[in-house]
C-alpha cells in the first residue's frame, strides 16, 4: 500500500509530505483548493505524461517521491525481482520534472525508462477518475470490464498469440499471392532459360578446351609442315642436323677429357642435350604423325563455339562463365519451385492455425460468459443499494468468428441497460441519464476492485451526480471496500467523507504574489467542523455539527 507521498515545487504546491495509512481515506476541500493535485503528482510516479506547465512557477523543478509496502505485493515483488530493482519489503517511486520539460524516473534510487514505471505501477495503485463512467459507453471498455472482472489474462494472451500466428499467415499467403503474379512471367523466361542451358550442357572448363582443340584444327597444315621441318632440323635431314653436331660435338669432349679432367661437368651437359634432342625429336616427330585435318571435326567445334558465343551475349557473360549461370539459374528456378511448394502448403497451415486460434477464442468466450453472468448478477444487486431498486444490468456477449475476429477474440461485449420493469433490456448509452450512469459505473469500480484487489485505490471525485441518501451508500461501499485494501477518496460529499477511517483537509492559501495549497489529517474534532462545512457552508451551526456526527461513521 501507498505509506508516504511527498510533493514538492509541483503545480501550486510548494512541499507537501502526506503519511496514509490502511483503510478509507477521504480528501475534501474547497472548490479549487486542489483536491486531485496530490492525485494527479501521484499519476506523475506511476509514468504519466509530464509537462513544464507543472512545475511550480519560478521553480526549476518538481520532485515528487511515492514509497509503498509490498511486504504482502506479490506481484510487485516478483516484478521487481525480475528487473533487478528489489529492495526488501518497501518500494520507492520517483519522478523529477525540470522546468524545461525533461523528466527522469526512479525505482528504488535506480534511474528507468518510463515505460517501466508503467509497468510497475499497474501492481502499486490503481486510480478512478470523475469521468471514468463516461467510458461505460464505449464497447471496448465494456469488453475490458468484463476481462478485468474474469481475471483471465493468460487466456487473453493466448488468444493474441493464436491471432497473431493466424494473420502472420494470412499475410503471407497475400503477398505469396502477388508474387506469384508477378514472377509467373520471370518464372517462364527462367524455366526457357534453363532449359536451353540444359540442352547446350557445357561443361566447367569445356569452352576453353574447345577453343584450343579448334585453334589446332584451324593451324592444321600450317602446324604439320613446319613441325616437318624442325625434326628434319633436329635429326631427320641427311646432310645437317642438330642430333649429328651434337654427336660429333660429345665425341670431342670426351677425348678432350683424357686430357683435362676439368671438361667433365662440359661433356657431361653435352650428352644430356643429346638425349634430350633426341626425346624432342621423337616426340615431335609423333605430334606430327598425329596431325589430322578433320573437316566434321573442325564443323562441330565451329559450330558449339558459334552457340556458347551466341548464349553469352543473350546472358551478357562470357563463355567461360557459362557454366556458372548455369548454375545460378537452376538454384534460381529451384527456388522459385520451392516458393510455390510453400504457397501450396500455405493453405493447410493457415486452416490448421485458424482452428487453434478458434479453440482459444471459444474458450475466451465462455470464460467471458461466465464472467458476463456473475457481473450482471452484482452490479444489479449494488445499484439496487444506489436508489435504482427495480433497475436491471446485463454484460450480454455476442461471439461471432467473422465479424469480430480479432487479437482479442471473437466477442463484442454490450452493456444493457433496464431502469423501470416491462422497459426492454437496452443499451446502456440509450437509456441511462447522467447520474444513472455515474452510479452504475461506481458500481462497477468497486467490484471490479474488489475482485483484483490491487492493494491501494484511488476514487477522484467518482460521486459526481449522486447525492442523499445515494451518497451514503456510496460512502458505505467504498469503506466496505476500504477493509480489503487502501482506499483514496477526493470528494465533495460529506455522506462519504463520513465513512471514511481518516480524512484529509486541502486547503489554498495566498501568500503575496503566490498561491500555496496544503493537505492535512484532521482530528476527530476538526472532521466534525469539515463534515459540517460540507453539509451548512462557511457558517459551522450547532445543527451542522449535529448532523456532522450522525455522518461520522466509526467501527
């Protein structure tokens, strides 16, 4: 629960430091004396908006600083726990505000993104303003109710994550659609493609073979007469050739080498020349026998190089990398051919997940049901108590898996409404006036709250349009309420005020140039004089402080 609540430079308040306690606690004050500030500073700590406008004037910061127990918070301790910000049984929110506009925010002394204090906040407080029942008219409030009531979020988000799964799929399925529009014509030009490439079938390192194997075709008999010649050159001519030098030439280095051992290493690279002539010679004179002018040969080569050339310019590669499209375009084509297995198989996956997502969501709709019955059950029996004795509530669910499919389900939720018998069930926005709809969504608050009990509750001025007799059932509610948990009440109602365990005066005071506002406890005495204002105005009569204790409720 909310143990201490310090405000200072925000708005029109200089420093105000509050000590609250368990129970109903009531605020009242003046009109305009800034009931709802310490509310909306509160609001501050739990990660609303921040705006320079609520820095006090010639202030250059508002600091405010809220600090809970959680000693019995299990769900804010374990938040904590798992954001690393646990600090044994007591929790400290801040908020720093400059006057520029710029706001940091604290847990626990640790400086965090606003986004977390949210988080954390919906485990601390939870705060009712003096127009939440105009939500009542609106079908996502009525839907929210009935959730919040149900207390089911796991299945809520099981939903989600169905829907999610479900239209994940179904946008793929679309956009598989267009592309396969779109890539049927690419898909054909590639299949041609491939199969052109297919029949060619050149190999890796084929067209480089081809090229040299017709470039020897095309030199055939110039490469045979002069291949001819060399071997004539080297050892076939009778008269000179190179073998007979060579012989003639190791014959003399050999004599020479009885006469100087040094001519050796000499004689010795001159027999090696020769024999290496010689192998030269007979393998050329092999080459040359081999050469064969092969007209059909030469045509064939001719004509696969024509059409490795002619692929190439239509692919714009070269001839060499042929291959290598070739490749590509298979894996292109295989591809393609895999994308459409997938937008084949997209049907069945996208039946399979719509059947999941119904499961859940049919399951959703009869919790809400459930959950529907027993609200409507309650909230009839407490607007009984708010002088609408023969008034009727009713949640009623309507569950349609076309027209209301979405990540929430497949319901829409209409609150009906029916304030005189023999008057037919309606919608609540048809029927009822202003101050029935102030009640009925007073109504609503309290057992909502009751049934989540988050530990501390905040009513701004909730009992707008209620009076009498009405307000004292009011006030009697809420401090029921206020035995489960802390309870916050601003209002104007001394009914209510009456109820409450302890309650606290807001007052303005003008000092000079400025306006200052203060909140304090009242002791019993000063209640009595507060309730007796609310009920005879300015001037506190012995009647008003008669009536003041009648209104002053104690257990």
């Amino acid at each position: 629960m909310l143990t201490q609540l310090s405000v200072q430079n925000f708005a029109i308040v200089r420093f105000l430091e509050l000590d609250l306690h368990q129970g109903m606690t009531t605020i009242t004050g003046e009109t305009g004396a800034g009931k709802s500030i310490a509310i909306d500073a509160l609001g501050l700590c739990l990660g609303n908006r921040a705006e320079a406008s609520m820095v006090r004037q010639d202030a250059d910061k508002a600091e405010i600083s809220a600090q809970f127990d959680i000693s019995t918070n299990q769900r804010a301790q374990l938040w904590l726990q798992q954001n690393e910000l646990l600090s044994d049984d007591e929790c400290i929110l801040r908020r720093v505000v400059t006057k520029e506009g710029r706001s940091k925010a604290y847990i626990n002394g640790t400086a965090v993104p606003l986004a977390q204090l949210k988080s954390l906040g919906q485990y601390l407080i939870s705060i009712h303003g003096q127009h939440a029942h105009q939500l009542l008219l609106k079908p996502s409030q009525q839907l929210s109710i009935v959730d919040q009531y149900a207390a089911h979020p796991q299945l809520i988000g099981e939903v989600k994550q169905a829907y999610q799964m479900w239209k994940g799929l179904c946008n793929e399925q679309e956009l598989a659609e267009q592309q396969q529009k779109e890539l049927a014509a690419q898909r054909q030009l590639l299949e041609y493609q491939v199969k052109e490439l297919d029949e060619f079938a050149l190999q890796e390192g084929e067209y480089q073979s081809i090229e040299r194997q017709h470039q020897c075709l095309s030199h055939s008999t110039e490469l045979q007469q002069t291949s001819y010649q060399l071997t004539q050159l080297l050892g076939h001519d009778e008269q000179v050739n190179v073998l007979d030098m060579l012989a003639q030439a190791c014959k003399t280095t050999s004599q020479l080498l009885e006469l100087d051992p040094k001519l050796d290493a000499i004689n010795n690279l001159l027999h090696e020349a020769q024999i290496q002539v010689e192998e030269a010679t007979s393998q050329l004179s092999h080459y040359s026998e081999e050469l064969d002018d092969d007209p059909e040969l030469f045509a064939e080569l001719e004509q696969r190089l024509s059409l490795a050339l002619e692929l190439a310019r239509k692919h714009q590669t070269t001839p060499e990398l042929l291959p290598e499209l070739h490749q590509n375009l298979h894996t292109q084509l295989n591809h393609m051919s895999q994308q459409s297995e997938r937008f084949e198989h997209l049907a069945e996956e996208i039946e399979k997940t719509w059947q999941h997502y119904l499961g859940k969501a049919n399951k959703l709709s009869k919790s809400r049901e459930r959950a529907a019955n027993s609200l409507s059950k309650l909230i009839t029996k407490e607007i009984h108590k708010l002088s609408m004795a023969k008034a009727q509530c009713e949640f009623s669910v309507h569950s349609d898996a076309e027209q209301f499919i979405n990540a929430n389900g497949i319901n829409r939720v209409e609150l009906l409404v029916r304030t005189n018998p023999g008057q037919p069930m309606q919608a609540i926005e048809k029927v009822a006036s202003g101050g029935e709809l102030s009640r009925i969504g007073l109504a609503i608050q309290v057992i909502c709250s009751a049934s989540i009990l988050t530990p501390t509750l905040i009513f701004d001025e909730v009992d707008v349009g209620i009076s009498g007799p009405t307000a004292a059932v009011v006030g009697s509610m809420l401090r029921q309420l206020g035995k489960q948990c802390q309870v916050l009440c601003v209002t104007h109602l001394p009914q209510v005020a009456g109820h409450g365990h302890q309650q606290m005066l807001v007052s303005k005071q003008q000092k000079k140039n400025e306006t200052i506002t203060n909140m304090q406890t009242l002791s019993a005495k000063q209640r009595l004089e507060e309730l007796a204002r609310l009920l005879a105005g300015d001037e506190i009569t012995p009647s008003a402080l008669a009536n003041a204790q009648e209104l002053l409720i104690s257990d």
